[in-house]
C-alpha cells in the first residue's frame, strides 16, 4: 500500500518488465527500489550495489535508468529515510555517467544533443564507411589493430539506442532539478553536498540553480560542502560570479581554496572573459604536490581525486602558464601509483605534446627538457601502475612505448 506522499508511489503502476537494463528486463528494479526505503542497512547496501550493476551497468543507462528516476528522487526528499545522498549520488551518475568524462569543463549539453540528433540521423552505412575510413587512417600497426577491434564491435543499432537511454536519463534527472534545489538546506551536510554536486551538471538549469548554491555559500560552514559548491557554481556560472569565487582563494581551508580555483580555472578556460591569476595556478600546483583532504562528507567531483582534478584544471591554464603546469603536474604524477595516476599522465601528456598525438615517436633527444623529465617520470613509476591496461591505453594514444623496459631505453635510463 502506498500514499500519495509515499515516495513509491506509483511504483507498481510502471510496467518495468517491458523495460531493459543491463541484464534484460527490468523486473527486479521495483524490489530494490524497496529495499532502499527499508531499515535494514545490509539490504539497502545490497540493493545499491545492484542498482549500480543493472541501471548504471559500468557507466551504461538503459530505458530502465530514467523510469528510476522518480523514485530516486522523491526518495532523497525525504527525510525520514537514510542514506538520502546516496539517492542524489546514484541519480547523479544516471545523469552524466562517469564524470571524468565531463571535466574540467563541465557538460556540454548543447553538443550532446547535437550529436544524438546527428547520429539519429546518419546512415548506418555512410557510419560503417567512416569507421573503415578510421581504420584505414591509423598511425601505425598497433592502434590499427585496436581500431579495428572497435570496427568489428560497431552495432549502429545498439548504439544509437544506447545514446537514447543516456540523454533520457538526463533529461529524466533534469525534470526532477526544481524540487531537490531545496535540499541544498537540509539538515544533514552529506544530503547538500550530494544535492550540490548533482545540480553541477545541469546548465539549463543554471539560472534557477546558481542563485540557490551562491545562497548556500552565503549561510554554509561545512568546508566539504562549501568545497563542492564552489566547483559547482564554477561549472555552471559566468563571469558575474568570478569575484565572488575569488574572496574563498584566502580562505584557511585548503580544500576550499582548491575549490575556488578549480572553479576560476574553469571559467578562464571559457569566453567569460575571466582573467585567471597566479594564485590559482599556485593552488592547484599545491594539490598535485600534496591534495587537500575534506574530510566527510567528502568532495564527490573526480571519485574524490582532488589531484587528479587539478591535473585536468591545469590543462585549462596551458595558454598562460604552460611551462609551470606541465611541472607541477609531473610532480603529481612522480607522487602516484595505480589508478590514481590514470588522469594524471593523461593531463600531463596533453601539457607535454600539446593536446595532439606526436608523428611518430620522436627521438628522446629531440623532446625539450620538461618533455624528457615526464618520460623519465613515466618509465619510473611503479609496477602498480604499469600493469594496468588503463595506463597502456594512455601511453598507446600518445605513441609512446607501453613496455616499461622499452620506455626506460627510450628514456635513456638504466633497465
């Protein structure tokens, strides 16, 4: 039994096996939905982790991931559940997927549309030639055999179903943006941290959404959440904003002051106008060397790599301040291992050549000083890094050896 003020309202009303997820119809999706609003803690968590298997299936949405978005919503309004922000996170994820892929310059929401209506309009056979075109334009054996691989995948038919499912998510999320503005004063700091962070990602919605979090800023004293505001207004504002940002680059917090120049970097990289300082580049140079820690409810932007953040942002100073981003990314780089360097090396690759693949690979005599230290500082990491596939796929797309032997010989350096 529900009530209209029940957040599954209406649950059972969806007709949720004629809908796919991940794993073919979507029968499941009103049980777990259930679970969320239970008071058992061991099923919440459960039916979380399946959620994220099924309608956000590593990164992928399905028709079944807007027709959630309701419920997801109505239950972050509501206060008599727990774990809210995790309600705001999920939905957030179903909006834009991975956000790495939208930073450092937040979503581009006129081009993701632009492109659906491109690709919903192409035909299939002049995308199959274009693909053989691609394969056929390869720098050399090794990225040809990768393109290829891509080639025998493509399913046109899949993919532009999958491009529907995603913008639908969006626009599902997008519908619900009016009502959780609210939640940006609830009580409890995660619910507006995760409220902040999840309106970030919506620029339609930036005349509406900007004014709240500036009130926020205005009333918040949890730095996590002051944090994740100051990116937020930075994603989606202009340079009417730029001063506003600019009083939290003295502020004692570290992590707010990584905030605020994040957020000004952003805007400098735009056509706001917005001139950016050495203060900001001198913050972000500061959380490649050593990033500032929030502390709960945490920053949520970057899966929390606060590094791996201000490595991307510093690629937005590249114009101005190109020599001392690319060194103060490869010192971040030299300080990482695993994962976390996968954002790093790949900001920095792009301070080193430019933002555009070398052709061929150049004689390691022939890069300039700060080209050789990134090598070096490459061939150098750990065997924690270099035996992700992840990392490989990185040195491959700038045409460098993905061998760690064959980079240290590359770079001159004893094997």
């Amino acid at each position: 039994m529900t009530t209209e003020n029940d957040p599954l309202a209406g649950l059972d009303a969806v007709d949720w096996s004629a809908l796919e997820h991940a794993y073919g119809a979507a029968d499941d999706v009103p049980g777990q939905l259930r679970a969320l609003c239970g008071a058992d803690a061991e099923e919440r968590a459960k039916a979380l982790h399946e959620l994220y298997g099924n309608i956000f299936h590593q990164g992928s949405r399905y028709e079944a991931s807007a027709a959630a978005v309701p419920f997801l919503a109505r239950m972050a309004a509501d206060a008599s559940l727990p774990d809210r922000h995790e309600a705001l996170e999920l939905l957030a994820a179903l909006a834009v997927g991975y956000d790495e892929a939208h930073l450092p310059g937040g979503v581009d929401i006129s081009g993701w549309r632009q492109e659906v209506a491109r690709f919903a309009a192409e035909d299939p056979e002049q995308i199959r030639a274009e693909y053989d075109t691609w394969v056929a334009e390869a720098p050399d054996e090794g990225e040809r055999r990768v393109r290829e691989m891509h080639r025998a995948m493509l399913d046109v038919d899949a993919q532009l179903r999958a491009a529907d499912a995603e913008l639908g998510a969006y626009d599902a999320v997008r519908q619900e943006v009016p009502a959780l503005c609210a939640l940006l004063g609830d009580d409890d700091p995660a619910v507006r941290a995760a409220t902040a962070y999840l309106l970030a990602w919506f620029p339609e919605e930036a005349g509406r959404t900007v004014p709240h979090l500036l009130h926020l800023l205005d009333r918040e004293t949890d730095r996590a959440v002051v944090a994740t505001a100051l990116v937020a207004v930075g994603l989606l504002g202009d340079a009417t904003q730029a001063d506003r940002l600019r009083t939290f680059l003295t502020a004692g917090d570290r992590a707010v002051r990584w905030a605020a120049a994040t957020a000004l970097a952003r805007l400098g990289s735009t056509d706001s106008g917005v001139a950016v300082g050495t203060e900001v580049l001198a913050e972000l140079a500061a959380a490649e060397a050593d990033p500032p820690e929030p502390g709960p409810p945490g920053i949520l932007f970057h899966e929390g790599d606060l590094r791996g953040y201000a490595a991307a942002s510093l690629t937005q100073l590249a114009d101005r301040y190109p020599a001392e981003a690319l060194d103060a990314v490869t010192d971040g780089l030299a300080a990482t291992t695993g994962p976390a360097g996968f954002a790093v090396a790949a900001a920095a690759l792009h301070l080193a050549f430019g933002g555009q693949r070398p052709t061929g690979l150049p004689a390691f005599a022939d890069l300039d000083r700060r080209q050789q230290r990134l090598v070096r500082v490459l061939a150098a990491l750990d065997d924690g890094t270099w035996r992700w596939v992840n990392f490989l796929e990185i040195l491959r797309a700038w045409g460098l050896p993905q061998d760690r032997a064959a980079m240290r010989a590359y770079a001159e350096m004893p094997a």
